[in-house]
C-alpha cells in the first residue's frame, strides 16, 4: 500500500508540532519539515516549492579534518539524521514510502531497518538501538483510526523490531539514552505530557504534572529537558535519579528546539518578528549565556556535545549549518555543497545535516 504524498507549504509560527498557524514575515522564519495529517514528514521550506527540489543529500563534516562528505543522497526525500557511535539514522523516501535506515561510517555499509507501506518518523539512535514514530497502529483491523502514534524500537545487533510504548494515543518526539526513552505523548491540543519508559523494567510513567501543554523532551544520563508550548515556551529538567522537576527559564520570550549534554542545555530563543539567537544554560551555575547575536539573521536547532554547538542559521534566501566552539569563542561556518541545509546532529568530531537543491526558485 502506497500512499499518495501530498507537498503543503505552510507559514508556521513557533515550534513545528504544534498545529497553531500564523502568516508571519516569510525571511524571520525557519521551518524544515510539518507535521502532515499523514503522518509524513515532507521537504516543507517557507518560501520553496517542494516540487522543485532536484536532489537530497546527507552529508557529514569532520571537525577535526574539516572535510564534508556526502553519505546518501537520493530524489525522492532524506530527513532527520540522527547520529550516534559512528552510525547514523534517517529517514529515506522511495515509492514504499518512508523507511529507516543506518549508515555505518566506518564500513560506509548502508541497512534499511523498516520496509512497510507505513510511516516512520523521526528516529533517535544511542549505540545499537533506534526509536522512532510509527503509524502502523493507525490502520490495525482495517480501520482507520488517526489518533494513534506509537514509539517502535530497533536492535542493530539482535535484528529485533520491538513496540515500546502503544497507548492508543499519539506518542511523539522519542529520545533514547541508556535504557530510557522519553516522549511526548498527545491526547488532544490541551494535553500533552512528557512520559518516560524503561526499557528493562517495561515502566511507563509521566514525569509532567501541570496543566500546561509540554512538549519535545530531551534526556542525558538522569537529567530530562523539555519545553511548554505556549505562553514563551519555558524550559523544565527532570532528574530521574530523585524526582525533583525544576523550571530553568522564565522569559516573555520564546524558548525551545532545546538539546542537552551534561550540565549544558542548549536553546532557540528570542521573538520570532525580531530575531531569534542561541543560548546556552549551565544547570549547575545557574547562568544563561548568549551564544549568537545576529539581529538580521536568525539561528535554530541547535545541538550541543563536548565543547561544541551546531545549529543553523538564516541568512537572507539560503540556511547555512554554523558550529561554536565554547573553549575558544570561535564561530565557524561550515561551506555546504548545498544552500538549503537543515537538522544538524553531532557526535564527538562529526556532525550530520540533511540538505537539498533546487532546480528553481519559487519563493511565494
């Protein structure tokens, strides 16, 4: 069963899972991908029509050699890398649809883990183990049901799909470490909670207690991160170890497309018609440093590990991938073959973006 693609170009305001639209001025905003009714993570780029995006690539640059490689490339659509111990996971479109698959740097080996006519979203790898979004619920019994995600796992050295969590709701946004994966899980626009399960122990349990819509978790070792969607999207960590929840920002303005390594919380922040700029919190100082101030660009989806940061950055039509070394204050724009480069991941001196090319401009 193939499903028809349907390419939709939505002006979106704020972060991408949350289905609240707003006509905002078109150069302020990035928005890589929507989430489709389908379940279908789409090329979807303000300003581009995604009919006329010639080829995808992922490439990988090596901090240490400076060199970018292309590791795949298709036609059809590559998205959301994901990359861990020397693999990569991502998303890659063929006429079956979306599947995962991983590459293995070291062997420049390529295995596709999922091959059915349903959707996979989103996959997160921590050293032999990838998770993702699955649809396959949606049209269990031969009926339709449109609410319903769950969050599947795959074991690279056993070859075992494994379902993890099937709430008959929709869980998003999975994130794994160690034995831990944490996720959204949605029940309808005023009810979204941040959830972790044991993979050992099989435990489900909300780690969110407010009434306040919560939403793309992140987690290192004990620590959970998350944000709330609306009034300024502030940022929460949770330590699994005691229990304690704490609220670490408190702003008028916009935080989120947060990721977290150590003591180190990383963050988009700033108001969406005048700029948004990178920020980095220390749990353990307390103290909220400004990684980027670039008032005619805007910055996004940020990612820390070690010493470094990656994100990318808006600069006039194109989206370029920038890292920011913390020992040395330097900033270093990486020079992609490609003018449309999103999603970038890092791992020790590597790190993994998806990006595209257009074989005309249609800027609306």
């Amino acid at each position: 069963m193939v499903r028809k693609r349907t390419i939709i170009v939505f002006i979106f305001l704020g972060i991408a899972y949350i289905g609240i639209t707003s006509v905002v001025d078109l150069p302020k905003i990035i928005m890589p991908e929507f989430r489709l009714a389908e379940n279908t993570t789409e090329p979807v780029f303000l300003g581009v029509d995604s009919k006329q995006i010639s080829d995808y690539y992922i490439y990988m640059y090596d901090i240490s050699t400076k060199k970018i490689t292309t590791l795949v490339s298709n036609k059809a659509g590559l998205f959301s890398p994901s990359i861990d111990d020397n693999r990569v996971a991502y998303i890659s479109y063929s006429d079956n649809g979306p599947d995962i698959h991983v590459f293995d740097i070291a062997t420049g080996e390529v295995k596709q883990i999922t091959s059915d006519p349903y959707e996979q979203d989103r996959p997160q790898i921590y050293k032999n183990r990838v998770v993702w979004e699955d649809d396959r619920s949606k049209y269990a019994k031969g009926s339709r049901v449109t609410n319903i995600l769950d969050i599947y796992m795959y074991d690279l050295i056993t070859d075992e799909e494994i379902p993890l969590i099937t709430t008959q709701l929709k869980e998003m946004f999975p994130e794994i470490y160690g034995d831990i994966v944490v996720c959204e899980i949605y029940s309808d626009i005023a009810h979204e909670r941040i959830y972790f399960y044991n993979i050992s122990s099989k435990e489900l349990k909300e780690i969110t207690s407010s009434s306040q819509m919560m939403g793309s978790p992140k987690i290192y070792m004990n620590t959970v991160a998350w944000t709330t969607l609306l009034a300024g999207g502030d940022i929460f960590i949770y330590d699994l170890a005691t229990g304690k929840k704490m609220q670490i920002t408190d702003s008028v303005e916009n935080e989120f497309d947060i990721d977290i390594y150590r003591n180190r919380i990383v963050y988009a922040k700033g108001f969406f018609d005048s700029g948004l700029d990178i920020y980095m919190y220390d749990i353990g100082s307390g103290v909220e440093t400004r990684i980027t101030n670039t008032p005619n660009n805007l910055e996004r989806m940020p990612k820390i590990y070690k010493d470094i940061i990656v994100y990318v950055r808006r600069e006039g039509e194109y989206s370029n991938i920038y890292l920011y070394d913390l020992k040395t204050g330097e900033e270093v724009r990486i020079e992609s073959p490609s003018k449309f480069n999103y999603l970038p991941d890092i791992w020790e001196d590597k790190i993994v973006w998806m990006a595209f090319d257009i074989s005309k401009k249609g800027f609306w």
